[in-house]
C-alpha cells in the first residue's frame, strides 16, 4: 500500500526544485552570453540596379563592433558600427568613411542608435530608423543572412513587380 502524506509531497518537490535550479542557472548564463550577432552577413539581389549589404559584426557580451557596406550597382556607402544589445536586439551607431555617407565620418560615430537588428532563426533583420523625435518609428529594410562560399543571393522572384 502506497502512503504518501502531503509533508512527504513537499519535501520531494522541494528536493526537485533545489535539483533543477543549478540546470536553470546555468542555463541562463549560456543563453546571455550566446554570441548571437557575431559573424559574416550579407544580402544581395538584381532588382533594377540591385541592392547588396555585407556587414562584419564580432560580439563580446553585451557589446558588438563591426563593418557595414550597403549600396546598389551605381553608388555605396561603408564604414564602422558599434552596437549594444537590448532584450535580444542590436542597437547601432554608425561611422562612414565618406562626408556623403550619411553617418558621421569615422573615427566618430553618429550620436545617437538609429537602427537596430533581431536575429529570426538563422536570418539577421535589419530595422532602420525612419522620421526623428516623437515621429520615429522602424521599418524592416533587409534580411541578412550568414555569409556562406560564394555568398547568398536572394531570388530575382522578391522584386517587386516590373522591377527584374
């Protein structure tokens, strides 16, 4: 006959709970500390006059540096971004190595994070900045991917209409 008394249940859950916390812990610590960012990301296609970004991004914790490059077949900019990252998203500053860049000139860095990044499975979204103050909002501008032999190139099919 199996007798367990309440006193009994408690102290088992208790034992459980103290047994699963160190796994939780451990858990969390690995999960913070995951370089997320950390690596080679590009996107590219042929739409009229084609869009290519390739960024470098190294991560150590909270902090990330890295190198951008974003433009079409006619003009493009590059330079320098630092970031931190917030709740699971990359904040960015930007340098550019040319005045019309759009950024400030490297060494120095935009005042203030104008974009950010969230990683959507093994994909990079990159969010900018649009409008300023209370009329700033983000619109997805690219989605990046890990840069592979040969790179990616995204499908001729998501242009927009017309624009092949």
């Amino acid at each position: 006959m199996l007798s367990i008394t309440i006193r009994s249940l408690r102290n088992l859950l208790a034992v459980g709970v103290l047994a699963i916390a160190p796994l939780s812990a451990a858990t969390q610590v690995k999960v913070s500390s995951a370089k997320v960012f950390d690596g080679h990301w590009t996107y590219s296609n042929d739409c009229q006059f084609g869009h290519y970004v390739d960024i470098d991004l190294v991560q150590n914790g909270a902090n990330v540096t890295g190198n951008w490059s974003d433009g079409t077949r006619v003009e493009g900019w590059n330079g320098l971004l630092i970031g931190n990252v917030r709740n699971g998203e990359l904040y960015t500053k930007y340098c550019s190595t040319e005045a019309n860049g759009g950024h400030a000139v490297c060494p120095n860095y935009d005042a203030s994070e104008s974009d950010y990044f969230v990683r959507r499975g093994r994909d990079l979204v990159w969010y900018r900045s649009v409008g300023h103050g209370t009329d700033r909002s983000f619109e997805k501008y690219a989605v990046l991917h890990p840069s592979t032999k040969g790179g990616h190139k995204d499908a001729a099919g998501d242009c927009p209409d017309g624009q092949n």
